[in-house]
C-alpha cells in the first residue's frame, strides 16, 4: 500500500470532519439506506448474516432486487466469493464487515465493490468506532481497527467519492439525551465517545 498516499487521503477526510465530534449522530442505518436508494434500484448485501434487512428494505421499496454475499453458509446465500458475481449493483451494503479482514484485504474488497457497482452506485458501510473504549475489542476475530479518517482515505484511493460519514448511536430517548446532550462536553475532555459506530456512505466516480 502507498502510505504516503493514504496520508494525504486522511488529511482530504480530515479537512471536511477535523474531529469525531463532527460527525453528526443517526439513530438507525435503515433510513440512511432507503435515502440513497430508489425503487427498482439492485441491491448487495455483504456479510448479509440472516438477510433480515431484505425484508426491511422492500417493505418500503416492493421493487428493489435484493442479493446477499456470505461466507457463513449458516443462511443461504446468493453468493460465497466474489468470483461468483456476474452482474451489477447499484447499491452495496457492508456493516461492521471491513474490520474482519486485514487492512491490505480491506482495500481490495472496496477495489471488488467499486468494480460490481453500476456508475454513480453507492456502497454503505459501518465499522466499530475506535473512539468509543471497548467498542472495537469486544470480538475476537476483528483484525484491523479503523479511524474514520482511514477508512474515508481507503473509499478516496479506490475511486470513489465521500457524500457523508456519520456516527452511529441507536438507544432509548433517555440515554441518547444524556450521552450526546448533557454529558458531550465530558467526552469530548476525556477524548472519547459514546457512539458505537461510524457510517460512511460513499459514490462510484467513473464508469
């Protein structure tokens, strides 16, 4: 990987968000989906699990092709690899997937996403929030821990372009008026947060 490529990448993302704390705060990620996405529109689902969000989506949207890529063959799948994909999608969904895979791995599967995306499709994606202690240490198998500003970097370098990234927080009104109203100014002291997730939503740039 070329470092010195990554770090300008970083200072790009750093230069539209300077701290965590500008990341503005979404509840859920549904919405988020169903805002860039339109009816009729395809579609993939990585690290799909139980494809429970199939349902979510179409609920709304009755004419969006869902598709899902697993390598647990817990549920079924439409695929298992990469390989197997021979069509397009316009929307690729990726949630608290990338910190599985080595930072080297991580690069080449946005490089495979961009690659199965039609032009102007858009890739969703979360990944635990290294600011918030504990977050990303509570699974065994996760392997690299993202910044938001590397992972922004890493989207930059694989030609697409950054429409937002956000933070995740979804817990009850009470809580969620506590930790990100009456408290902020302590995280922001201690130079934490509370939020579990970052959220990055990016765009294919070119054909």
């Amino acid at each position: 990987m070329d470092w010195g490529e990554q770090f300008r990448l970083r200072e790009r993302v750093h230069e539209q968000y300077p701290e965590i704390w500008d990341l503005k705060i979404v509840r859920k990620r549904l919405p988020v989906i169903l805002k860039y996405l339109k009816d009729g529109e395809s579609v993939l689902e990585i690290g799909a699990f139980n494809r429970d969000l199939e349902s979510r989506i179409q609920r709304p949207y009755p004419h969006v092709p869902y598709k899902s890529l697993d390598i647990d063959p817990t549920y079924p799948h439409d695929y298992a690899s990469f390989e197997e994909i021979r069509e397009r999608f316009d929307m690729v969904l990726l949630f608290e997937v990338i910190e599985h895979l080595g930072l080297e791995e991580g690069r080449e599967m946005i490089g495979r996403i961009n690659g199965i995306l039609n032009p102007g499709g858009r890739v969703i994606l979360t990944t635990p929030n290294i600011f918030k202690p504990g977050q990303y240490w509570k699974d065994a198998t996760h392997r690299t821990p993202y910044h938001y500003a590397d992972i922004g970097a890493l989207i930059l370098r694989e030609h697409f372009e950054l429409v937002e990234v956000r933070r995740v927080f979804n817990e009850p009104f009470i809580p969620f008026l506590l930790k990100a109203c009456l408290f902020s100014f302590l995280f922001r002291f201690l130079e934490i947060d509370f939020s579990k997730s970052i959220l990055l939503v990016a765009r294919k740039v070119g054909a």
